[in-house]
C-alpha cells in the first residue's frame, strides 16, 4: 500500500512516497504520527475508508471534476490506439456511479456507488474543473486543507451547527430557525420557531399570519421564535408542575404563548383585555386553565 507523505507546506509537490504491507500497517504509522500530515488514495473500499475514519485526524477529501473534462483528461493520458470513445466513457461511468457492486473500484478509485455510502464521512468536496495542475495546486493550498478545525469543530462552530440541526425541527410556514442556550459550553436549552406547546403546528394552519389566511389582519403572529423558545425552555424546570400564574390583565397574544411554553397549567386574570377571545382560545387549545377573579364586592 502506498502513502504520500506531506511534510511540507507544498504537499503535492513536495511528497515522498511510502509503502506499508497493509493498511493496518498504515494506520499505525500515521496514528503515531498523526502530527505529520499524509495523503493516500489507496483506500479504495468503504470498509477500508471505515475502518480508517475512527481515527480523528483523519479527513475524508472527495475530488471530481465534470464528465466531459474527465472525458478529455483521460484520453490526453492514453495512447491513440487505446483511446476511447465518449459513450464508452460515459457508459463506465455509469457503471461506477450506478453499479451494485459497492466493493469494487474503477481504475484503482473507489466506485461512486460505494462512495454514496460514505457521504456522511467526508470533511472537504473538491471540484477540480482546473486546466493546469499549479493551477490545481495553487488552489488547494488556498484552502487550509490542514486547518484542525475541518476535524474538530470549534466552540462557535459547533453549536452553530447544532443552532442549525435544531431549526430543522421548525414547522413555521415563514421560515426555519434555530437556537441553542448555552452557558459555560455546556448546552441548557434548544429551541425552534413554531406555535406553542399544544397548539395547532403554524405548518397544520396552527398561524393564521403565517398562513396569510383570512384571520391574518386582525391576529398577531402565534410563532414563538427560536430564541423565546430556548429561554422559556431553559425556564421550564424551574416553572415545575402545577404551576399558576395570576395577571391582573388578560395576557396577551405574544404573553399567552410565551405562558403556555413555559410549563404553566393555570392562568388567573382580573381586568379584561382587547384580545381576550384569542388568548382564550389558545389557552384551551393547549389544555390550559384560563379563569377570571372577581374579588368580593367592597361594602
């Protein structure tokens, strides 16, 4: 097995080739040198890519280019006589992007049907629509490829990812968004737009608003955002079961759903309020106690 070191900031140029009996082999000379950088394109096989990926400096680069320049580049590389045509080039592509054979490789690289099953292991995608190869070169080294955080996200990075993960639990007909609450690195909440616990989901027709339905003009919008979310879900443990909350007003719209997120099962008003219908209705809705004190009458 064969394996490029890269010991210099001009990797490509610059490497020495290496050869191991076999990629267990491999492994533990680049895990004990793990500092150095190395390129290999001999793991040819999702198990092998597999079996190398555990390891966390390893990153998983994918390279391509379109057909048709594939096509020109590999006819430029064989003889006249052993060149060959487009639709045969296109038909083994076919072959190695469609085949059902995922352990088999096509001129020594990993088929593209096994390379579908490793899609989720891969840190850096390359298109290499370049004419030259300093052209190639010149752009690779712009990319950092080396930078640590391609294998271990930083802080930032991280939970911006998880920010974004988490706004794909959004339902709002508006648009998806996602928060993360944390304190000292350490997660206290997520949360994502969307109507509030128990209430029709703004995808079902839960938000008139953001459904631009007939009810839109005369009702505010009933989505909490990703970030009330996140707060009133930090909140909620310290809300507890059974929890009442008195206003000496009818809460409104943007109160009420913050009050039914946040973990509260009783809501006890005395003065009346413009949009006491609504609340109301959502108060319900969400399985929510909604009564009006009227304290005795003074003699």
């Amino acid at each position: 097995m064969n394996s490029p070191v890269t010991p210099s900031p001009s990797p490509i140029a610059n490497s020495q080739l290496m050869t191991f009996n076999s990629p267990a082999s491999l492994l533990d000379h680049v895990t004990q040198e793990w500092r150095s950088n190395f390129v290999t394109v001999d793991l040819d096989t999702p198990k092998l890519v597999n079996f190398f990926s555990r390891r966390p400096f390893f990153m998983l680069t994918h390279v391509d280019a379109p057909l048709f320049l594939r096509y020109n580049r590999s006819n430029r590389h064989l003889h006249s006589i052993n060149a060959t045509s487009l639709e045969n080039f296109v038909r083994q592509n076919d072959q190695a992007a469609f085949g059902t054979d995922e352990s088999t490789s096509v001129q020594g690289h990993l088929s593209c049907s096994g390379f579908r099953t490793l899609r989720h292991l891969i840190k850096l995608s390359i298109v290499n629509s370049f004419q030259t190869i300093s052209e190639l070169h010149t752009y690779l080294d712009s990319l950092d490829m080396t930078n640590l955080e391609r294998l271990r996200p930083q802080w930032d990075t991280y939970f911006m990812t998880l920010a974004d993960l988490a706004s794909q639990r959004s339902n709002c007909m508006k648009r998806r968004v996602g928060a993360i609450l944390v304190k000292e690195n350490r997660i206290v909440a997520t949360g994502y737009n969307g109507t509030p616990r128990g209430v029709t989901n703004c995808n079902e027709g839960g938000c008139p608003r953001c459904n631009r339905t007939s009810a839109a003009d005369i009702l505010e919008c009933l989505c909490l955002h990703a970030e009330e979310n996140a707060l009133l879900e930090a909140g909620r443990d310290r809300v507890g079961k059974n929890a009442i909350i008195y206003c000496n007003t009818c809460p409104c719209l943007k109160c009420t759903i913050k009050i039914i997120q946040s973990g509260v099962t009783r809501v006890v008003y005395n003065l009346s309020y413009k949009v006491d219908e609504a609340s109301a209705k959502l108060f319900k809705e969400a399985g929510i106690e909604l009564s009006r004190h009227t304290p005795p009458p003074e003699a």
